[in-house]
C-alpha cells in the first residue's frame, strides 16, 4: 500500500502561519456565510475561527481581506470605531455605500 506524497506545501499548510491564519479566516467567512447572519462585530467573528487564532494574528492578517470588514462610525459618544465583518464583499459594499446616502 503506497502513502501519499508529503509536499512542502503540505508541511506549509500545517506550521506555517501566513497559511494557516488566512485559511482559517477563509474557514470563518464560509462560516458566517451559512449562518444566515450578514455581518458580526470583530470580537465575534474572532469565535467562527476554528481552530482558534489570536487577535493579533487577526489584525496582522486582516488586511488580506479587505472588502469583507468595515469600521464603523463612531456613535453615541464612543471614541473608537469597532470592526464588522461582513458575509460577503457585496453586503460590505452595500453597508458602506448607505452611509454615504
């Protein structure tokens, strides 16, 4: 019986975090997709990556989907701005674009 070939990218895909982290964001995003929901806070969508990631590791590799999180407005008197991510690039765009109306 013949074992699969073993790949560096295989050995990348398990210890190497510039592909785990996007992966498992990748992962997370398919996740909210299915869920029904349009969009979460950050501190939530941070709960859909499975195996968990830090939130550093988040906000290192966050830039690598753009178009898929926004920060909101300040409202109410909050000083900072909070991050949604959104099920897919179009609802991102729509959000945004009703702000500007």
């Amino acid at each position: 019986m013949a074992t699969a070939k073993r790949t560096l990218a295989d050995l990348s895909a398990a210890h190497d975090k510039k592909i785990i982290v996007p992966n498992r964001i990748r992962a997370a995003l398919a996740a909210l997709a299915t869920s029904g929901n349009d969009w979460v806070y950050e501190s939530d969508f941070i709960k859909l990556v499975l195996p968990p990631i830090s939130g550093s590791d988040l906000s290192k590799y966050r830039s690598y989907f753009a178009g898929f999180w926004e920060e909101t407005p300040s409202v109410n008197g909050k000083s900072s701005a909070r991050k949604v991510w959104f099920a897919s690039k179009a609802l991102a765009a729509k959000w945004k674009a009703s702000l500007s109306e």
